[in-house]
C-alpha cells in the first residue's frame, strides 16, 4: 500500500483504497473518548507493525510532529498477532480496516477517531509504460486482478 504519487514512467492501475483504523478492545479506556489526539497515544501500549510498513509510517507521521513518543511500544511482523494482543486488551494499533472488518462487527474491537482523520491508502498494480508485457506478465496482470478486483 501506498500514499505517495505513482510516477509518470509507470502505467498505473489502482486496486483497493485501503482505510486504516485505530483499534483498541473495547474494555480499554480510550474508548470512553469521542476522539483520539496524538497525545492520548503517550500513555498508552501501542502495538507496532515492523519498521517500514506504510500503517506504521502513517501512525509515526500523526504523533511525532507534535513529539509525541509512547512510552510503551511493541514492535510485531504479523497483523493477526497484533489482532490478538488488541482483544487481550494489551495496546491499541492501527491497522488496514479489511484486516479488522469481522472482529469489530463481532465486538472484539472498537474503531477509535482520530483527530484528524487518516487519508485513505491505496494498492496499486504499476508496470513501466515503455517495456512490453510478456505473456507472463500479462497473465499475472490479470491474475492479480481477479484477486483483488
């Protein structure tokens, strides 16, 4: 997933745009607040994909310009063991909506706002716009497609 702007050598073709959610049990406390400010993240668990990840970027870009730093931070490399924790009431994290859709229907987590809100985020299909398409390129093209279309 991506925010910035394809460039203009590569044929682009947007898959999904992506919502991110800050997500908490619903037993933990930040849920009694109508919107979450970087600084209510200061005190609080906060549950981290790897460095590098783009839902990680987007959560560093919305708390360290005010120099917000949490106190406590743990750093995962799977989504569902990030899922786990939040329900175990042990952080919140911010994580794409598709990946949390059926535990926040069920209950076992709660969507936070945050102020101000998150931009969208986008999976893009980019091939270089001078380069012919082989065979099997074009059958994965279309493979991927199919997947996410």
């Amino acid at each position: 997933m991506d925010r910035s702007k394809p460039a203009a050598q590569l044929n682009i073709e947007t898959l999904i745009e992506e919502t991110l959610v800050l997500v908490a049990s619903p037993d933990h406390p930040l849920t009694e607040k109508p919107h979450i400010l970087p600084n209510d993240l200061r005190d609080v668990t906060v549950l981290l994909t790897e460095k590098g990840c783009s839902y990680r970027e987007v959560l560093e870009q919305f708390i360290q310009p005010q120099g917000i730093e949490p106190n406590n931070q743990i750093e995962f490399v799977s989504i569902e063991a990030i899922k786990q924790c939040v329900m175990a009431d042990l952080g919140i994290a911010i994580l794409p909506k598709m990946a949390v859709t059926r535990e926040l229907y069920n209950g076992e987590m709660k969507a936070l706002t945050w102020t101000p809100p998150i931009a969208p985020m986008y999976t893009h299909l980019a091939w270089h716009k001078d380069k012919r398409l082989t065979e099997p390129l074009q059958a994965f093209l279309e493979l991927t497609r199919a997947v996410f279309i």
